[in-house]
C-alpha cells in the first residue's frame, strides 16, 4: 500500500488538482494549512485536512516546524508537495531537518531562494541572455524621484519577495505622481517592490517539470482573461502548442537557477513581433493545474513517480486548445470591471475627471489595454455557460470543492460591497470632508 503524501497549503484550485491526480492512482492525500484564512479541502480526494496550530510569538516559524514534524512522524508521511509560496517558502528555512523525515518536493534551500527572491531570479535570467524587462528597487520617495527621468509609465509594482505578506501580487501606475502617492503613504511599502516597465503582449506560461537538467512533461497555457483585469492571475485560458523560442528559454533559466521539480516560467510575449519578456518563475505547481491535467500531462503523478524510482510514461502530445475556467477568479474579475465602471461613470456625471486606478488597479489605461467592456450579464452568463472550458474545480463525482469556493466568493464580494456603501453613508466620511 502507497504511503501517504501531504501538501502544505490549501489553494482550491492548485490544492485539489494534486489531490485529485494522486487519489487516482491510489495515493492517499492528505492537507495542511497554517493560515487562518485558508479553506478546508472538501474533496474526495483528500482523506484529512490539519490547520496546523498558529502560535502568537512574532515568530512561530520554531513552533510551526515542531507541529509540522510531529504530524509528519505520525501519520508516516513520505512526501511533501508545497502549494503555495508561503509554504515554499517556509519549507526553504527548515529543509534539511523535513528531508530527514520525507522526500520534499522541491529543490534545496539555496535554489528555492533564488526563485523566491526576484530580484535573483531576473539576474539569473539576464545572465542567461533572456529578455527582461527594465526593473528598479527603490526604498523611498527620494529614490523614486532621483529615477524619474528614467521610468517609463506605466510601471508594474511587484513585492520583491515572493515570501512577503503582501495584499497585492501586482499593481499598475500610470503616472509617476500616483506612484508617488503611493509611497508616501505607506512608508513600509518602497523597501519591499520592484519597478518594472510593462510588457507589451500576451501572458504565456511555460509549465515544466525537470529532472536531473532534462524535461520529463512540458506544457503550455496562454491567459485569455486575468483577474484582475489589469494584470495578475489565469481566469480563463487555453492550452496552446510549444513556443520553440519560450520552451528554450523556460530551459535555459531553469538550468541557470540549478531546478529541479515542477515550476511554471511566465512570459510575456509578443507573437507579431516575436519578442518575450520574463514575468517570473513559480516555483510549486500553478494555478491553471487542472488545465494540462484535462488535457492529458499529469504533472503531480510523475513527480510522484519520480520521487518513488518509477520512470513516468509521459503522452507525447496534448490536447492543444483545451479550454480552462476558473469560475471564483472569473466572478470577481466581473464584479471588479462592473465596480470601476460604476465608479468611472459617476465620476464622469459627477464632473470629477478621469479616476485614478482604483482599488483594483484597472483605469483607464487598463481599461483600453485588457479590454474590461465585459461586465454585463449578456457577457457574464455566457460565459459560465461556456462548455468548450472545463472548470478548474467541478467534478460530477467531487463536487464541492467547486461549489464551496463559489459560495465563498460570492460571500465575500457581497460583504465587500456592504462595507463600501457604510463606509460611503458614513457620517464620519462627510464631516471630514466638510
């Protein structure tokens, strides 16, 4: 009988494609989480899902690691898939006392950092003659402005670290001025961002597991929708043919960065003119795993194979244009365009001018360059009703992973929009106003 694997982190839609894949093959699963804020697993195919205790100290990472070790011991673990970067990044600070216990689906400490720190990863990149774009780090208003004359808008603001508790995984300026705003008001936030010019072009994710410098499965999915629309993760995509020009880049920097294992390389890419530009490297299975999955590369059972001495019997080919939905992502996506266009308008009516990028980053720039025109009922409805795109959690036999993240979704849209309206007829809000 197979021993069981645990993944750390509960990510529905990365969380359960590992799950699903292993329990077919007689793998039993199991979950566990250290955030307070993370659901609980409700699938078949997980047998047990553990909120490992939070500890109050400032740091709990000694605590953690001691429940984590004393879980693994017993329930006789023998492997350990991280889900998210929290966890990738956690499981980095303790690798050799958990490779001890388990095989740790990830490569040693020293490579995960260079993967987790993007700064490292885009040096490691340029050293490998791959496109980037132009990135700056600054810590201060003072250091913005001495860069003034050499930033072209818009810029993407990312956290520099992907370990850093941030609420954004990007964001987008138009103007120098609202960047500046931007720090001024949060004087903890410069420190922790990289600047970089946007990239023109499509998001393209190149999906790798490699062993030993070689490919075993490689697969690719461009984002035909993003939430948010102005720039972030896969909502709708689509599995598409191997980019030659992609595929030896992904290789190139994998091997640079010494990976070994699963990860994903995103690009943007410009197909008219042939032109890539790397976004960055996830280190841990993505968010579109179920995408390569449905059409027929099963990353989580090879990688077992591999961590167990078996050689896995890899398709040669996929099913390219497979469709893929993420029905929670694509929600808020429309939830957020239907926000800021009521918000623009009323701006508009109100005689206030143009609106700034709003809480969710969209403005007009994003506006004209994602195409958010799409928040009508006509579009959303069709949109679920889509059968050639295979949802990322629906599954007739398990289905309330899919149903318990949508009912979460619109439970917290609902209470976000509450929120806005009181904070609105606040009677606070007018005095300080007047």
């Amino acid at each position: 009988m197979k021993r069981p694997v645990l993944i750390l982190g509960s990510v529905p839609r990365i969380t359960i494609p590992i799950a699903r894949s292993l329990h077919a093959h007689d793998v039993p699963v199991e979950v566990a989480s250290f955030s307070a804020v993370e659901p609980p697993p409700w699938s078949r195919a997980v047998a047990d899902f553990n909120r490992l205790p939070l500890s109050t100290e400032e740091d709990s990472s000694p605590a953690l690691l001691e429940s984590l070790t004393r879980l693994i011991s017993k329930r006789g673990y023998d492997m350990l898939i991280p889900a998210n970067d929290t966890a990738l990044a956690f499981i980095s600070l303790h690798d050799e006392r958990l490779r001890e216990s388990l095989y740790v689906a990830c490569p040693p400490a020293r490579v995960v950092q260079r993967v987790l720190n993007k700064s490292v990863t885009l040096e490691v990149a340029r050293g490998a003659g791959i496109p980037t774009p132009s990135t700056y780090r600054i810590s201060n208003s003072g250091e913005l402005e001495a860069l003034s004359s050499q930033l072209r808008f818009p810029v993407v603001a990312k956290p520099c670290d992907k370990s850093d508790e941030m609420d954004f995984k990007v964001r987008y300026f138009q103007t120098y001025e609202s960047l500046r705003r931007a720090l001024v008001a949060d004087d903890q936030l410069g420190g922790k961002l990289l600047l970089q010019e946007f990239a023109h072009g499509e998001g393209v994710g190149i999906e790798v597991l490699i062993h030993h410098g070689e490919p075993v499965a490689i697969f690719q999915h461009r984002r035909l929708k993003e939430f948010p629309a102005s720039g972030g993760v896969a909502a709708v995509a689509i599995a598409e043919p191997l980019e030659p020009i992609l595929v030896d880049q992904a290789l190139a920097l994998l091997r640079a960065l010494e990976w070994d294992g699963v990860a994903m390389v995103e690009f943007r890419y410009d197909r008219a003119r042939h032109q890539s530009s790397l976004l960055e490297v996830n280190g841990r299975y993505w968010g579109t795993l179920a995408l390569p999955i449905q059409a027929g590369l099963d990353f989580p059972w090879y990688e077992w194979q591999l961590a167990h001495g078996e050689k896995p019997d890899v398709r040669l080919d996929y099913s390219r244009g497979a469709r893929w939905r993420w029905s929670a992502g694509y929600l808020s996506r429309w939830h957020d365009l239907a926000r800021d266009s009521l918000r623009t308008g009323f701006q508009h009516r109100a005689g206030l001018g143009e609106s700034s990028l709003g809480e969710s980053g969209i403005g007009e720039f994003g506006a004209k360059q994602f195409g958010v025109q799409e928040f009508g009922l006509r579009k959303l409805i069709p949109s679920f009703a889509d059968l050639s795109a295979r949802d990322a959690l629906w599954d007739t036999a398990d289905p309330m992973p899919a149903i318990g993240e949508l009912l979460r979704t619109v439970k917290e849209l609902a209470m976000s929009d509450v929120k806005g309206i009181m904070r609105k007829l606040s009677p606070d809000r007018h005095r300080t106003r007047s």
